[in-house]
C-alpha cells in the first residue's frame, strides 16, 4: 500500500510525536500525584530509563504505547509502507524492553507495564488503574501489568 502523504508531510508527522510527557503518561502520573505516591521521571542510571520511579517501593512503572512496543491488542497493527524497517524497529523495541526488565528485576526493581490501551479500555474513570497500582505496591510481586 502507498502512504497517502508524501515523505516530507510523513515526516513532520512522525517527527511530533514524542518520547516522554505522552499524554498517557502524564495521566498516570497527574494521578498517582493526587492519590499522594511521590515518585521520580526517566531515571537515566535505571535500565530502560522507567517512566516513573517510586523509590520508596522499590518499583518502576514503564507507560507502553501499544504501537511503539507492538503490544498484540486491537490498536497495534503492521504498518503497510516499509514494513521490514518498521518490524526491524518494533522488534529492537521488544527486545530492549525484556533487557529492561531483566536487569531491574536483577537489580531487586519491582516492574509495573501500564499499556496505553489499559488506559483507554478505563477511559470513564482512569482512578481505577491507578487503584490497581496502589494494590499493586502494597504487595510483593516482582511484576504487574495492565491490559485491555
């Protein structure tokens, strides 16, 4: 399938989206703030460099967009244009998020994955995601994740 822009348009579209600050992420983090957790932003000595870090819990918590980490739910699908570059790309994504959570738990980290579409399936009331991480660091598991 040919792109319906042209590559400059392409990429200026593609350039806007960011790494850090997504909407998502700040949602998380606006509410977590509110439930009084107090917490750090992409850690850079951490691997992965952890959207969130809860010091005091021993936790990290990584907000995935289900496209960039091609999380297998109904809002990831393969690109049409450039589809060995773009399987390249989200498989190096893949590959580096298992080394993250290797070596933090490795490191003694508890890890939270919060998919972008977990936040989206929770739209009317996003407080009950954050709920659940509360639960979640009340306890011991190493490992947590919200899904659709």
């Amino acid at each position: 399938m040919i792109d319906i822009v042209d590559s400059a348009t392409r990429s200026r579209m593609m350039s806007g989206i960011r790494g850090r600050n997504t909407r998502p992420e700040v949602l998380i983090r606006s509410l977590l703030h509110r439930r009084g957790f107090r917490f750090r932003l992409n850690v850079k000595n951490l691997p992965g460099k952890p959207d969130i870090v809860l010091p005091k819990y021993r936790a990290v918590i990584f907000v995935h967009g289900c496209f960039w980490h091609g999380h297998d739910c109904r809002l990831f699908k393969w690109p049409q244009t450039r589809p060995d570059f773009w399987r390249a790309k989200i498989h190096r994504n893949q590959e580096r998020d298992e080394e993250a959570l290797t070596l933090l738990l490795e490191a003694g980290w508890r890890v939270a994955t919060i998919w972008e579409c977990a936040i989206r399936n929770r739209k009317a009331d996003p407080a009950k995601l954050v709920d659940e991480v509360a639960v979640w660091l009340g306890t011991q598991n190493k490992i947590w994740e919200a899904r659709e």
